[in-house]
C-alpha cells in the first residue's frame, strides 16, 4: 500500500520535522511519498501575493482563490485517480482515530493549509471537482492556520499505513482505537519510590490481566472521557 500526501503552505519549513524519524523513514521506503509545496509558487505578482481585504468588510485578510484554484489543478492530477483534498478548519467535522483509519484508506490527499481570517469559499467549491472535500478540525479551538493541524492529522494517519510502524501489534492497543481510553503501563523497576506495580501484572496470568487492562479502561474513560461512552 502506497499513499502520496501534497501539502501546500505559505509556510512549507513547518512540515521540515515530517522528515525525522517514523515518517522520514516510511518516505525513504517508499510507503509514503510526502511533498510540501509553497503556495506562492502558484503566485505571478512581483510580490507573491496570497491574501487581500474580505468583502463585506471585517477585519483581517482572506487567502485569494486564483493561487489556490492552480495549485489544486496541478496537483489534483495523479494516476492515482481522484485525491482527497483537505482543508483544516475550526468550521470542520472534528477528527477522529476513525477519521485517521479511513483516510489512511485512500492512494492520494491533499491538504490545503489556510492562514488569515480563511480561503474564498470558492476555493471549496471548485474543489469539490476535482476530488473529494473535506473540512476537518482538529478540535474547537483557534489556531493562527492549518499546518499544525496537518502535522497532527499527518502523522495520525501516516502511522496507520501499514509498514510504517514496526510492530502493528502496538497499533491495536491504544487509546480510541477499540472507543475507549487505554490502560495504564507499567516498566521496570516492580517497585519505584514507595509505589509498587500492580501485582496481577506480574501474576503471569494473562486471562485475568487482559480482564484486569479491560476493567482499567472503563474505568478511566468513565472518569475522563464519559462521552465516549454516551
Ligand atoms: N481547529 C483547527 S483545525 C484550526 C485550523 C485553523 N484554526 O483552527
């Protein structure tokens, strides 16, 4: 399985630590084939301009459709037929572990990294035919534009790749991964100031420890996150 993720920014040095380590690799491998573009290429001015004033007044500025629209014409053509093109967004569906499993589904995203007060909407629009669009949001907050957020969703969904972790088997017991937070560990030394590991952890009886990490975890998503279980 293979993925290619574009990524278009006015700030493309912000994705420079998507080359380290577990997605450097999986791109050195071949498995992810990650490239960052600079949206000003798409610009013709003498001053590269990417923004201008909102209709309708307000403050701040809104990102210009025409870079956009010729960004997304390039690098929606593949042969990997149509792309997913995000764009994060407060305005967005909130993304998921399962937003995660479903995009690392598909053989080509894009992701739109808006700054400012926004893109045109017609940006979305115009998208719409050229592939799939989504508008995700990491969670209800602000930030000041996209790229941490597709940092986030990146490595989110790139790690889902198979091959890109070593050992799947660690893919499976996490949190959110079966709906509900997951159990807490525990590492050498069995006992570290004053405060012992749990002795069914070192009883060897794997029955009772699955039932015990079970119990752990409905425990603590009562406590911390009850609308998981809503
Ligand atoms: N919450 C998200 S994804 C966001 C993007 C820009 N500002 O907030």
């Amino acid at each position: 399985p293979h993925m290619r993720i574009d990524v278009v920014s006015i700030f493309p040095s912000y994705f420079d630590g998507l080359t380290l380590s577990l997605l450097g690799r999986a791109r050195e491998t071949g498995l992810l084939d990650l490239k960052v573009h600079d949206l000003r290429e798409w610009t013709h001015d003498r001053h590269r301009t990417v923004d201008d004033t909102p209709y309708g007044g307000g403050a701040g500025m809104v990102m210009k459709p025409e870079p956009w629209g010729d960004a997304l014409d390039q690098l929606a053509v593949s042969s990997e037929g149509q792309p997913t093109i995000i764009f994060p967004s407060p305005a967005g569906e909130v993304f998921t572990q399962a937003t995660a499993r479903e995009l690392a589904t598909r053989e080509h995203l894009i992701f739109g990294c808006g700054r400012y007060e926004g893109i045109d909407e017609r940006v979305f629009e115009y998208a719409a035919s050229l592939g799939e669009v989504r508008l995700i949001s990491l969670g209800d907050y602000v930030l000041n534009g996209g790229e941490v957020a597709v940092m986030a969703m990146t490595e989110a969904i790139g790690r889902l790749i198979p091959g890109v972790v070593g050992n799947p088997e660690s893919l499976v017991e996490e949190s959110h991964e079966d709906g509900l937070l997951e159990y807490p560990s525990y590492t050498k030394p069995s006992v570290w100031r004053d405060r012992a590991v749990p002795p069914i952890l070192l009883s060897g009886n794997h029955g009772a420890i699955a039932d015990w990490r079970h119990e752990q975890q409905l425990k603590r998503t009562r406590a911390r996150r009850p609308d998981l279980l809503a």
